[in-house]
C-alpha cells in the first residue's frame, strides 16, 4: 500500500527530466526556505530522490508550496550511481567512469562535493 505521507529523508537530490544536473537539497529547511525549489512547478516526471532511495513526485502544488510525495519506488543504488555519474559529466569532471559509491548515501556525498568544487 502506498504512504503518500512517508517523509523524505534528507538530504535529498532533485532531478529533473531530461537533464543530467542534479539538485543537492540539504534538510528539509532548505527545500522550505528555497521559493525556486518548492515553488516551481514541476513535470510529471521530475523527481525528489532521498537519501534512502526512496523517490517523490512534485506535482500536486498546493498553493505557493510543493510537497514532495511519496511514488512507491524505490531507486536502486547503480541507478543512483548512473545520475551521479552523468552529473558528473555534465559539469565537467574527469574520470567519471571511475566514481564509485559503495551506499546511497556515498553518492550523496559525491554529488555534494561535486556542488562545492
């Protein structure tokens, strides 16, 4: 049965269709005090990936605000692995081939420190 009220677990990144960037979201502070975070609106096939692989949707805006919601999927590490390496990429990084992250929460790392470079 889905819980479309379980809550994210941050940190969190932010992938939007059809690009290879993604979106470090720190805390759930951060997704609340960012109005370009939770006020865009969304396609249908964007998605909030958290910390435990669980991915939310992010269109069913409610008023100036867009509450991530639970998709009852899950996305497994090497598919996690596969956005942080085109992420990688995509800002120009060498060796992308050889990144590596043992958990979820190592790629997590990876793209943090991509964002901070």
């Amino acid at each position: 049965m889905t819980d479309k009220n379980q809550s994210v677990a941050w940190p969190a990144v932010l992938k939007h269709s059809g690009d290879d960037e993604l979106i470090y979201i720190s805390s759930a502070e951060k997704w609340q005090d960012d109005t370009e975070l939770h006020q865009a609106e969304y396609d249908q096939a964007d998605v909030l990936i958290d910390s435990a692989g669980a991915m939310f949707s992010l269109v069913n805006k409610q008023g100036d605000y867009t509450p991530p919601e639970f998709r009852d999927e899950r996305m497994s590490l090497e598919e996690l692995l596969g956005l942080v390496k085109a992420h990688a990429a995509q800002q120009g990084s060498c060796c992308v081939a050889k990144l590596y992250a043992a958990t979820i929460s190592d790629a997590f790392k990876i793209v943090k420190s991509l964002d901070e470079a």
